[in-house]
C-alpha cells in the first residue's frame, strides 16, 4: 500500500494505490493517474494483491484522474489473469473522462462494475 503524502492527495502525475478488505473482497482504491508513468506501481501493487489469493477483487475507479491506453492495457491484462487464476475481477466505475476511454476502445463491456 502506498501512504498518502498529504491530505489534498497525489500530486499531478502520481498514482496512489489503497488495499483494504471489505467483506468477502480485497478492494484497490486507485487515485490520480493510471499512465505509462504509473502504470508499474500499480501492475506492482495488484500482484501483491493476487498473491494473497483473493476469491474477489475489486478495483475502484472512481478516484482517477486520469487514464490512458497503458492504464486499460493493465486492466485488460488483469481481467485475463483472474479468468486464468479462477477469481473475480469487478470494477468500480470512474469520473467519466475514465469511463470515456473503456467506451470509446469498446471495453467497458467485457469488464463487470459494482456501484
């Protein structure tokens, strides 16, 4: 997990990446930007979150900034690991300019979202 550095949250750029247990799921809170920059810390953090065998993962959304092609491309490779490790991956939806990018490369339909 990382720590967050102030209380106005990540500075421009930054990704910040939250794990907490809520009833039968290990939840990521993604804040900031999901990007070529960010994109290893987060492959990083969901790793060790897959290594402690999750039944369900949810991965939040919804305080994003910002996401690019490399940010879907994660999401894409994670959707396909949980299909091969035998867990459930859901999402939580994002600002709109982050469910933008999911519908205009025509993926928001192969992800499942919790609201």
């Amino acid at each position: 997990m990382t720590n967050v550095a102030s209380s106005e949250g990540p500075m421009p750029g930054q990704l910040l990446v939250e794990s907490r247990s809520e009833d039968d799921r290990l939840v990521l809170s993604l804040r900031g930007e999901l990007d070529l920059t960010s994109v290893p810390h987060f492959e990083h953090e969901l790793k060790e979150a897959e290594a402690s065998s999750p039944r369900r993962l949810v991965i939040d959304l919804s305080g994003l900034d910002f996401m690019d092609s490399t940010g879907l491309r994660a999401l894409l490779q994670a959707r396909e690991r949980a299909k091969g490790e035998d867990y459930e991956l859901t999402l939580r939806r994002g600002p709109r300019q982050v469910q933008r990018v999911l519908e205009l490369t025509k993926t928001v339909d192969i992800f499942t979202f919790e609201d």
